[in-house]
C-alpha cells in the first residue's frame, strides 16, 4: 500500500504514459488538453462568437472523457493517494517565496496569495489571472497546442514545431519566473 502513496517511479509512469500515447495514436486522436478546452468551448457556443469554434464537437467527444478523467484522476491522487498535500521544496525556494510575500510556500499545490477566493476577487489578482488567462490562450492558440500536446506527443512523434515550441515555453516560463514574477509580488 505505501507504493501506491509515493510518486511513482520513472520506469512505472512512463510506460504508462507510453501507453496511453499508443493508444491515442492507435485511435487517430491528438493528445492535449488544450484541445479538450476548445472542444468545451465549442460546447458553450463560443463559435457565436468565433468561426474557430465552429467545428462539430461530437467528433471530438472522446475529449469530454478524457477532460472528466483528468479531474476525477487528480481528485483520487489529491485525496486518497497521496500521503500528504505539502510539496517537498527547497529551502532557498521557500525562503525566496517567502521574500515575495509566500507565507506559507510548499504548504499545497497552488499558493493562497494567488488562488484563494479573496485574492482572486482584488483588482490584482483578477488582473493577474485575466492577463495570465489571455496569454496562456494566445500563445497555445499561436503554437498549435498547449504544453502536454507539444512536450509530449509532438517530441514522441518528432515534430519539429512541437520541439521548437517546448523551446519557447521553456523560455517563456524562465522569463515569467525570473523576470516578471519577481516584479508582480515585490
């Protein structure tokens, strides 16, 4: 039982992955979430408003599936797999969290001076989430995809653009941690 609470190793979940790659492969389906979100988009009637969403989604309903999965998944690890809700950081992290205005850095998965319903409901951190929301949007839409569809199955299929925009994610995500973070919390 205490396997099944620990991270699993390399040698477990990567087959797994594999697996599951084969099999979207197999199928004739494209691994991403962002395609999952466009699919629910298209459900909402965003193509009233786009001719992007204007596709017929019941081709893609096996993303509904996939999307629900995804949330029941990590509803079970959170809740039932997991042996503690902390994350096990670096003390320097912590520490430079904490000089941001982090208390309580590595306590859960997603930081309450971001994510908590006060913070988001304050002129900044409905800015924060509006402006993030706008780039993380454009930029899956100006790559083709999002991070999970690049990373993972445009690099296992050798696509050059996927390796060319994990490149830029890579660089994007050193240049938000590095640059802008520090200038939105100081």
């Amino acid at each position: 039982m205490d396997f099944i609470l620990q991270p699993w190793p390399w040698f477990i979940s990567g087959p797994l992955i594999a697996l599951v790659l084969f099999l979207f492969f197999y199928f004739g389906k494209n691994f991403g979430v962002s395609t999952n979100l466009e699919t629910m988009c298209t459900i909402a009637g965003a193509g009233k408003v786009s001719d992007y969403f204007k596709k017929d989604w019941k081709e893609r309903d096996w993303a509904l599936v996939f999307l629900v999965g995804l949330i029941i998944g990590g509803f079970l690890a959170i809740n039932y797999l997991s042996v503690t809700k902390t994350i096990n950081l670096n003390p320097k992290t912590v520490q430079e969290l904490a000089d941001l205005g982090f208390v309580n850095a590595g306590s859960s998965y997603v930081p309450s001076e971001i994510f908590s319903i006060e913070n988001m409901l304050t002129l900044k951190g409905f800015g924060i989430l509006l402006i993030a929301g706008v780039f993380i949007g454009f930029g899956t839409r100006y790559a083709g995809g999002c991070t999970s569809g690049h990373a993972i199955t445009g690099l296992s299929s050798l696509q050059l653009p996927s390796l060319i925009a994990v490149i830029g994610f890579f660089i994007g995500g050193l240049v938000m941690t590095w640059v802008l973070f520090p200038l939105i919390f100081r």
